[in-house]
C-alpha cells in the first residue's frame, strides 16, 4: 500500500503546478514493484489506490468549482469528488489488475507489454462514456522539449509509452535479471531525444507567408453574472476588450482573439444589450479591415424549442461570419450526462448549462488560411483537435474560460494540454484565456508569449500558418489501438494457458 501511495503522490507531482515533470520517469517504478508480488484481485485494488491518490492530487480543486459558482452544498461537492477520482482509479486498476494477470503466466514478456497496456488504458480514459483525459501521463512532459517531439509521430500517448517503457524495463532487470530490454529502453529514450534536438534545430512547418495575430485578456472575474450586474459595469468590461483591442490593431494584428463568454454577445439574440454590443463589435471590426474571433451564446431553433450553442465565431471585415459550435460539453457544467441516473443533480446547484452540442469541425477564414476553434474543454481530446487539421486548418485557435479555477493548478495543467495539441499537429496555437493562462505556441510546443493569471493584457505574435501534415494528424491514434489489440491478445493467451494448465495439472497456485 505505502509504495502505490508514493506512486500516486509522485506521479501527480510531474504534472503542473509541481511540474516535477522528471518525476514521471520513476514515479510508476514502486507500484511495478508490489504488482509482481499480487494477486488479480489485490493487484487491482492495489494500482487503483494509486490511481486514487494520483486523481485525487491532480484534481484537488474540482471541489471548490460547484461549492463556489454553483452554490452546491459542499459536503456534495466533496462526494462528487471522490466519485470523480474513484471512477478514475478504476482505469489504474484496470492496468494493475491485467498486469499482474499478465505477470504471473508470462512473468518476462508482461513487462514488455506493460507500456502497451498503459497506453490502452489511457485511450479508453479518452474516449469511454464522455472521455476524461486530463491525467494522460505524457502530458507532464510538455516542457521538455526533445521529448514531447514525439507527440507528432504517435500523440502524447507515445510519451505515455515511452514513460513507462523506461520504468517498466527498469523493473524487470531488478526482479528477474535480463538487462537487454532496459538498455534498449534507454536507447529508444535517448534516439528519442536526439531526433526531438534535431527537429528542434532543423525542422521547420511554418508556412511561407506569416498573420500577426494577438490574444486579448481581459482578466473577467468568474463571479460577475452578468444577469445581476449592473448595465455600467457590464458596459465598462465590455469597452475594455474593445481598448484592448484596438492597442492589439495599433500593434498591427491583422487577427485578433477574445476569450470565452468574456463579455455578453449574442448575434442571434433579439435583447437590446446583445443588439447594441453587436452592433459596436461590427463597426470596429469594419473600420479595422481585421478578423475578430470571439466567444458568443448563440441560439438556433424555433422559439418554441430553442438551442444554444457555446460558440466560437469569427467576424471578417466584410461583416461575414463563421460560427462553430461547441461538440464535446463539459458534463455537469454545459448539460448534465445521463440525466436518468443523476436527476438530483440540477435540484441542488443552478449552474448547469443546457447546452446543446454541435456536430461539425467547422473552420474559420483568414485571409487565404483555414483554422480551426476548439473552445475550452475540447483541447484535452487529441482526436477531437486533430480533425480540426485534418480538416484543412492551418493553424489553431483555442478561446477558454478558466476564472472558475482561480490561481489553481487547473489553469496551468489546462495550458500544458494545448501545448501538446500544437506539437501533436504541428500546428501554431493562439490561446485567448478569460484570466489566464492565454498566449502563443509554435509547431514544436516552444511557448512564443504568455500571460500572467488574473491579469490584463495583450500578446501579439506573428504565427506562419502550414498545410503540412504530421505522421499523428495522418493515422490517429494508431499507436494506442495498437496497444489495446496487443493487450487484448496477451490477455487471452494469459486465459488460455491458464486453462490448459489448469486441465493438464490441476489447480495450482504459482509461488512467486
């Protein structure tokens, strides 16, 4: 118990605000340990309490979110929490459980399809019920530069697995002598590394003509509803962004982002406030000859029924504009998943949203480019921004609102997953933040210009969009399938010579 524990605790002090990112690199070493001495059963209960804690560190501040904006009991709030974490644990348990399956009938070969099985585990944490994949281990890598380069041959599970290859191998020179396979890990590792310095220095996906862009923070309090704030104060933020703006046109950017629901706009709305802001956000926009993205609550629908949209939109000096909507909504923030089974849930908090999701990766227009808007949540889901390029985008755009979090880790743990999305796509990335953290990354995760949280500002940069492809934007996830197919197959030889083993000799028990 103690060395899951110290897996758990280590693990999530790689990830920021801690960013021990060197960490990960032993943090799973205890756990694989104890794992070769359990059974299935203990061996779940083992990794899932590591799992525990791990989920439980990362996510401290999920607590406060509904307690303090959603007027949520507390004692609820801490429930929901440690539900949150449990269900998370469940997929280290999965790993412990398989694992140690895995061990006790190919005790050499389970710790070469360790990192696969990880892997696999991580992949079905993306995409199973709603996807939650804000711990993907190969995340914490996100400053390391030579590394996190990897990210745009396999995604960031390949940093997963390479993570747990190192460790995996490790342990296995210690527990059963065979050092080949940690030296061929160390070797993988370190062409890794050479072939990350080498892009770094070499490699090059900007394209030949460059946009100066800039990102806008207004540094909007999260405790402003703006339905009881007063019309001046609501009027003073929203003249704000507009001086903000126009120091961002004066600086010469040709595009500019503004945050996520940073102020009240609404161009299908029909109240008078949406109609004025509308009208003036138009006007500048006409008279600057540039391109604004912005965050708008958009309604579709008859009256009757109507639909609103968390929307990403663009307005073109020519007064067109392009609108996506929102596809993966933040559960119990936006909508309420599974409403039949949590149908308290919106008895005891008033913040939950009922949004209604969009269904196409549409891209915006700059001048001759193409870009695409994941908003908020959607950039810690790989295969959700990596269609956006799929799809044509030249570059990326992501408007979030992270004032719900404070001075937390969220926001910086929120900051190092769309870092990953830019080196995965080999993509620049502008990132407009409500309060932080907002700025630049470039095709290989270097961090062009950031912002301080909670406070004012605006960045400007020049980003080079490309049409070039990386190998991660042209085959998925290819890599984790993979591991999932690898670690089904090894499941079921593991099933099968056990059960020949059983019919040849009887019941047994294997003396580790």
């Amino acid at each position: 118990m103690p060395a899951a524990i110290l897996s758990g605790i280590l693990t999530a002090l790689a990830f920021p605000k801690a960013g021990l990112s060197f960490l990960a690199w032993i943090s799973l070493i205890p756990l694989l340990l104890v794992l070769t001495g359990k059974r299935r059963r203990s061996g779940f209960l083992t990794a899932g309490l590591a799992g525990f804690v791990f989920n439980g560190i990362l996510l401290y501040w999920i607590p406060d979110v509904p307690a303090h904006y959603g007027g949520m009991p507390y004692w609820l709030c801490i429930l929901i929490y440690l539900a949150l974490i449990l269900f998370l644990a469940l997929y280290w348990g999965l790993f412990g459980h398989v694992f140690v399956r895995l061990h006790r009938t190919f005790p050499l070969a389970a710790f070469l399809v360790a990192p696969f099985l990880w892997i696999a585990t991580e992949f079905i944490l993306t995409r199973f019920l709603t996807g939650f994949p804000w711990g993907i281990v190969g995340t914490s890598q996100y400053r390391n530069l030579p590394l996190i380069q990897t990210a745009s041959l396999a995604g960031v599970t390949g940093v997963s697995f390479l993570l747990v290859l190192v460790q995996s191998t490790f342990v296995l020179a210690v527990r059963r002598k065979p050092k080949s396979p940690f030296f061929a890990a160390l070797a993988l590792l370190a062409l890794a590394h050479a072939w990350g310095g080498y892009v770094l220095k070499k490699g090059d996906f900007r394209g030949p003509t460059g946009v100066k862009a800039a990102v806008v923070q207004g540094n909007v309090s999260s405790d402003i509803y703006w339905q009881f704030t007063a019309p001046g104060e609501v009027r003073g933020i929203f003249e704000d962004h507009l001086d903000l703006t126009r120091q961002a046109l004066d600086a010469g950017a040709e595009l500019v982002i503004w945050p996520e629901f940073t102020v009240p706009l609404c161009w299908s709305c029909g109240e008078p406030l949406y109609k004025e802001f509308g009208a003036e956000v138009d006007r500048l926009v006409a008279s600057s000859r540039a391109t604004l993205v912005l965050g708008s609550n958009e309604v579709t629908g008859p009256r009757a029924n109507p639909q609103y949209h968390n929307t990403a939109m663009a307005i073109h000096p020519d007064l067109t504009r392009s609108l996506y909507y929102k596809m993966h909504l933040v559960p119990f923030g936006e909508y309420t998943p599974y409403k039949k089974v949590f149908f308290f849930i919106e008895r005891v908090t008033h913040a939950i949203g009922d949004i209604t999701p969009g269904s196409d990766h549409v891209l915006h227009k700059h001048a001759a480019f193409r870009f695409g808007s994941p908003i908020c949540y959607e950039v810690i889901f790989p295969s959700l921004v990596r269609k956006f390029v799929r799809n044509g985008a030249d570059f990326l755009v992501t408007i979030t609102n992270d004032g719900w979090y404070g001075k937390t880790s969220a926001p910086h743990q929120h900051w190092a997953q769309a870092v990953v999305r830019a080196v995965e796509n080999r993509r620049y990335l502008l990132r407009a933040a409500t309060t932080g953290v907002s700025g630049f990354v470039d095709p290989f995760g270097r961090v062009l210009a950031s912002s301080r949280l909670m406070t004012r500002a605006v960045l400007t940069e020049t980003v080079y969009p490309s049409a070039r492809l990386s190998l991660y934007t042209r085959i998925g996830d290819a890599l984790p399938v993979a591991g999932l197919t690898l670690s089904l197959f090894a499941l079921i030889l593991a099933v099968l010579k056990n059960a020949k083993d059983r019919n040849t000799h009887g019941p047994h028990r294997q003396i580790i």
